[in-house]
C-alpha cells in the first residue's frame, strides 16, 4: 500500500497543480466568440460613430484578443485601428500578462512601458473580463485605459475608460452582440 501511495503521490501533485488552470480555461470559454456593435462619442462638440468589433480565442497557453474600432468622421474620413494581443498566465490567478514580444532565450513576455510600449494585462473576475493598458510618455505622464467586457444575454456590455495623470478624459459604454 505505501509503494501505491508513493507512485501516486506525483500524479495528486501534478492534479492538485493543474486544478486552477481548469477554472481559467472555463472563464475563457465562456467568453470566446465574436460579438460586434457601434457607439456615439462626442469629441470636441461633434457626434462620431463607431463600428467596434472584439473576438476572443482560447490558445494553447490562455487565449488571444482582436479588437477592431472603425471611426467614421464628419468630413467623410474613415479611420480603422485592428489591436490582436496575446495573453498567458501570470505567476498571479486570473491575471494575464500579454505575450507581445520574445525576449533573447524564446519565451513571450510583456511589452515595456518605460520604453513608451505599452503594458497590457487581463483579468477574469465573475462575469466581466478587463483589460488594462498602461502607457508612459516621454515626460513621464502616464495613461490608463481599461476595458471591461462583462458577459449578458446576447452579447458582451463594454465600458471603456481612458485617464490621464489620473483625471478620466472619456468613458464609451456600448453593447456588442455575440455572432453567431
């Protein structure tokens, strides 16, 4: 009986490590698809509209997250931003650190925001999946932007916010709807 044990005893560990991972790969299943919808933003007094588009894929390290926004100005001018960034798990449950660069031996790793590149990383908490941005300029200001996608019916309810030096400059809150 104790050499059973004995031979067991790694696969319990083995189990007892790959238990939160299970968990993980549920948050991201659940949120995985493709959902799509449109906003109004008021930028110096006039209205734009929005096209925006978000898929999230489950990978096989955590899940990759592609977002599309589409502006359309009142002059007739178009502007198009697609972002697709990459996330692993961190040392930390449920936080991701984004995967957007490969440092000398191979292994994905964070961009660096002392180099003005942005630091990117995810979180799952209930039913609302975020993903925080920190930038930092040339002269040290730094911007936030989070964006929440919480799970409802029929899609996703985005709440975007971007803050400079600490002071919110915009907030868009919009509904994207699962595709089928």
């Amino acid at each position: 009986m104790k050499n059973i044990t004995r031979l067991l005893a790694p696969l319990y560990a083995l189990l007892f490590l790959l238990l939160p991972s299970f968990g993980m790969a549920d948050d991201i299943q659940r949120f995985a698809g493709t959902y799509t919808g449109f906003a109004e933003i008021t930028v110096d007094g006039n209205v734009l509209k929005r096209d925006m588009s978000v898929t999230i894929e489950p990978t096989k390290d955590a899940f990759e997250l592609s977002w599309t926004s589409v502006t359309y100005r009142a002059d007739g001018r178009v502007k198009k931003q697609t972002y697709t960034i990459d996330f692993v798990p961190s040392a930390r449950d449920n936080i991701f650190q984004s995967a957007m660069k490969k440092n000398l031996f191979g292994k994905s790793t964070p961009l660096d925001p002392l180099q003005g590149e942005p630091f990117v990383w995810a979180r799952f908490v209930g039913d609302t999946f975020s993903v925080f941005s920190l930038f930092i300029n040339e002269i040290g200001d730094y911007e936030m932007q989070e964006f929440h996608r919480t799970l409802v019916d029929d899609g996703l309810e985005l709440v975007f916010r971007r803050v400079h030096n600490g002071v919110p400059e915009r907030e868009i809150t919009t509904k994207l709807m699962r595709e089928e």
